[in-house]
C-alpha cells in the first residue's frame, strides 16, 4: 500500500478500445467523489490531462492488444504498476476486435483503409493477461460501474474483490425475470455468461449476447444443442458465440467447432 503520508496513486490506461469502460468511473457521480477523496487520481486521460508521474498504487487498463507499440507500453505500465486491473471484454478478451483473429487482417485494411500500407498493426487483437501479469480481471462490455466501485474499495481495504462467479440465469431468477429461451425460443447465451449486468436483455425479452463473457466453468456445447433444437443451424452456432468477447477460449473455441473448415483453427482446442 502507499505510506502513510500520501493516499495511494490511480492510473487508469487506454488501449484498443471505445473508452466505455473508462466512462465507467465517471460515471459513479456521487460515489467518484468518494473514490477522489481516497485515491490520488494520478493519470486518467480521460478525464484530465494532468499527470503524476513515478509509480503507481492501482493501475486499470482497458483495451486489447493490437499493435507492437501497445505491446510494448503494456509492459511498461506494468513495471511502474503496483496492482493491475483489467477491466472490461477488450482488455480481457481481446474485444470485438479480436473477430480479426478469425480471419486476414491485411484484407480488413485494404478493404477500409486507401492506403492500407500506412498501417501497423498485429495480425490479432489479443488480452493484456497474455502479454503481462495481471492482478485480477473485471469483465463486462462495458463493466459494471458496481463491480468497478467493488475493486477499488477492496484495493484500499487490502482484499480480493468479490464479484459473482455465477451465469445470468441466476441474476434472472433474482429479479423474477421468466427465461426467454424455455418461454419464448428465444436464442440466449445466459446459461454460459458471466453475471454483472443484472441480466438487463432478458428483461426485455431479448436473450443474452454474452457481454460479460463466459462465467467459470462454462458448458457451451451442451448450450449449442439446445441452439441447434431451436432452429439454428451451424453456420449461425459459429456466429452467436463471436461478438464482444469472441477470443475469449470458451467462446472462441465452440465457435470454431462450427465454423468453416479453412479458418484458422486454435491449437488450445
């Protein structure tokens, strides 16, 4: 922790992303006055361009890997980092643009960029968990302002934070929603995401895209049977699981079980 004669220094980092996460914080209005008063805003682009350089306490990093640069960065951001937070599907995932790691990049550019040799990129979009240790990952497409205040208020009292480990399902049932799928057919992947947004979709009779990711031990394949007695077919089984967080490995590799046969395949699967 920092001494006692100064509070503990945040810094909160950008990578590949949209910046939703990031709103995130600002979005906690009456509880960020909390957060400000117990933590030293050191470096947040997104809310000020002042800076205090040096180390810090509790860096939170949103976004994915996808040049050499932010390859490099990463790892510094790591060595001047106390504790790092990943947070949201990007920096835990590879975000949705990690589609990219399932198809030619170099087609992607030349099809949006004039000049596509102008740009220097990686061929994937990958987590920042595969580039340098990570303290603990918050997911979420964008996380939880909830969860966020839960992990800065366990980084100052000195614990692991505490975030459901469970599906969306059980946050259905919390709040009495009637599941889409068993009602209304409706396609959902509830039973293998990971709970954080209140199961809002399902509420409004729309299934769930997976935002938060897979929960802990998920089972898509047996998802996948029920998908299929549904009406889809395979084509549609490889689409549903590549959205926010594509590349992560439960969702990436049951998408490739029924993905076309010359994408590149993952050699985890």
């Amino acid at each position: 922790m920092a001494s006692p004669t100064r509070k503990p220094r945040l810094a909160v980092w950008k990578f590949a992303s949209c910046d939703g996460c990031q709103l995130s914080l600002l979005d906690c209005e009456d509880e960020l006055l909390a957060v400000a008063g117990a933590l030293d805003i050191a470096y947040f682009m997104e809310a000020t361009r002042g800076r205090i350089e040096g180390r810090y306490d509790l860096s939170l990093v949103e976004g994915s890997i996808t040049t050499a640069h932010d390859a490099e960065r990463i790892r510094e951001v790591r060595r001047r980092s106390r504790r790092l937070v990943t947070i949201g599907a990007c920096a835990t995932a590879g975000g949705i643009q990690g589609l990219r790691n399932f198809a030619d990049v170099a087609e992607y550019a030349a099809a949006v960029y004039a000049r596509p040799d102008y740009i220097a990129t990686l061929a994937t979009s990958t987590p920042i968990a595969e580039h340098v240790p990570v303290d603990f990952e918050l997911r979420g497409c964008p996380i939880s302002k909830r969860q966020l205040l839960e992990v800065v208020s366990a980084f100052l009292a000195g614990r692991r934070p505490v975030t459901p480990a469970h599906s969306v399902c059980v946050e259905c049932k919390l709040r009495g929603t009637v599941c889409v799928m068993v009602a209304h057919g409706t396609a959902c992947l509830g039973p293998v995401t990971h709970a954080g947004c209140g199961a809002l979709c399902p509420a409004y009779d729309r299934g769930c895209y997976g935002c938060f990711g897979p929960k802990e031990t998920p089972n898509p394949a047996s998802l996948s049977g029920r998908l299929a007695a549904l009406g889809m077919d395979g084509g549609q089984l490889g689409r549903v699981y590549r959205s926010f967080n594509a590349n992560a490995p439960e969702f990436r590799q049951e998408s490739q079980r029924h993905g076309r046969q010359d994408e590149p395949q993952d050699d985890q699967g």
